[in-house]
C-alpha cells in the first residue's frame, strides 16, 4: 500500500509505524499528516481528590483494554499521595472488572506478537496488582516504580499496564515531563488552580 503515489496520507498509530509511513510517502513526496501515540502521562499532585482520579485513570487505562492512542500511559503521582492512589486503583479495577480478573466482554489484546511485547514489557517490574494472561488476554496490571531507562518506560504500552512513579511536586513532575518526547495526551489530577 505505501508504495502506491496516494495524494495525501493520514496515518494513525505508533511513532514506529509513523516513520516507515513518513518515509515510504517521502520517495513519492506525498504530504503526510501523522497522529502518533506516545506516553501520555497523567499527573496526581497532593491536592488531588485521589478517588475520583483513581476512578478516571482505571477507566481511561482499561477501556479496550488499554488499546486506545490516548489511554493514560503513566502516572506520576506525588509522592506523599501515592500509596492511597495505589490502593484505590487496586480498589477500582475491582470495582471495574467486578472482582475477576477477565470479567465478560474484557477485550484480548490485538494480536499474538502484541501480546508477546506486552510480556517483554513487564519483564523485570514490579507488578502489584494483575499481571495475569489468559489467551491473549492480560489483567488490568499496576506497576511500581518501574525503571524510568527500561522499555516500559520508553516504549508507547498500548495495553491494560499501569506504571506507577512517584514524584516530589510539580518541578520534578514537569522536569520528568520535559525530558520525554511530547505525548499525544496529557492528564492532571489537582485542586491547584495557580
């Protein structure tokens, strides 16, 4: 298909696949418009209403399994809330799932190899809640303080995996932020209206 000489292309998808489409299109000099993924993050600072951003965050994560472009990819929690953010995620993927871990209707992830990447992923962390696989599909799945250097970390998840890292306020959180490419998507949890 990209070899055909297409007018114009629009891709949606991963910064992997974007780059083989941007550079098939530039031996035809097809305009390209690229809506990428990426790791968007959502950030909970200590004034947050914890609950209600568990509630969003498990919801927004878990919905098609985590195979949305713009489902929470990490979350950066302060790290004097962080523990009772853990526990209420915990509480509501529960809450969600009805207390079993494939509850009817839970999608598979999309394919064999996605699945495999998805394992290669939580290889090494530190899974707290989840990780579980039946076929081709895998529980809702929180991880703690995962590596920010190790794929989980680096890589787009596009899955029901939930990293979990904490910060110590807004300038760590942001400076954390700014040394990352740009995401498709950004989520703040916070009373602070300054």
């Amino acid at each position: 298909l990209l070899e055909q000489p297409f007018d114009n292309i629009f891709f949606t998808g991963s910064v992997a696949v974007g780059k083989v489409v941007m550079a098939a299109a530039a031996r035809h000099l097809t305009p390209v418009t690229l809506e990428l993924g990426g790791k968007s993050p959502c950030i909970v600072d200590e004034t947050a209403d914890i609950a209600l951003a568990a509630r969003r965050i498990a919801w927004g994560k878990f919905l098609n399994a985590g195979q949305t472009c713009v489902a929470p990819d990490y979350v950066l929690a302060h790290r004097s809330i962080k523990a009772h953010l853990m526990t209420l995620l915990e509480r509501e993927f529960e809450r969600q799932t009805g207390g079993r871990p494939f509850p009817a209707g839970y999608p598979h992830i999309v394919n064999d190899r996605h699945a495999r990447r998805l394992a290669g992923l939580l290889e090494g962390q530190t899974v707290v809640y989840g990780g579980l696989w039946e076929g081709l599909r895998l529980s809702p799945t929180l991880v703690d303080e995962p590596d920010p250097a190790s794929p989980l970390m680096q890589e787009e998840i596009f899955g029901p995996v939930l990293p979990v890292l904490s910060c110590e306020g807004e300038r760590e959180a942001l400076d954390f932020l700014s040394s990352r490419p740009a995401p498709l998507a950004f989520y703040l949890f916070s009373r602070n209206n300054g």
